[in-house]
C-alpha cells in the first residue's frame, strides 16, 4: 500500500539532447529516477564529466535528504524520461488519499 502510493507521487518529465536537467546550487526538491535514456553529472560550467547514469539509476537524493544545494549539474545526453518525485507533489497525494 505504501509503495502504491509513493509511485502515484512520481510524474513523467521529458528532456532532450544537452537541456540541463538541475544546475549545481540549485535548490533540491526533487529525486529522479532515470526511466530512460541516459545523462550526465558535470561540473557547473559543463566541461567535465563525473559520471554517466542510465535507465534504472536515480539522482538528487543527496540534496532532498542532506536539505542542501544540489552539488553538480545533471543534462541530459540525448532523449530522455525522468520520473520525478517531488515532496510537493507527494504531500498533494496524500493529502487527496486520506482526506
């Protein structure tokens, strides 16, 4: 039931080749789990690459639970679907669930 209810706070979001997804200092609101495509951790000018994620893989946690600043950049490397769960969003659905 829990889980139910956390997937109905995840809401699809599409982007295309080199759009940025979150920019280092950012605030850090929402978690994104990579449902496909791939992108990229850079540095905040996009000139060096940290890593490269792919289907399954999620970022952005570290700000939501650290209550921080995002640390780095996340673009997209070409066509990608992210699902988001944002605490605004979640907060909306069970709110609706249980009231």
């Amino acid at each position: 039931m829990v889980v139910r209810a956390l997937s109905r706070c995840l809401q699809p979001a599409y982007y295309l080749r080199h759009e940025y997804i979150v920019r280092k200092d950012d605030v850090a609101e929402e978690i994104f789990f990579i449902d496909n495509g791939k992108v990229e951790v850079v540095s905040e000018d996009g000139a060096v690459v940290f890593d490269t994620m792919s289907s399954g893989e999620a970022f952005g946690e570290v700000g939501v639970i650290n209550e921080a600043p995002r640390n780095a950049s996340v673009i997209s490397r070409g066509p990608v679907v992210l699902l988001v769960f944002s605490d605004v969003v979640c907060t909306a659905c069970i709110v609706r669930r249980f009231i």
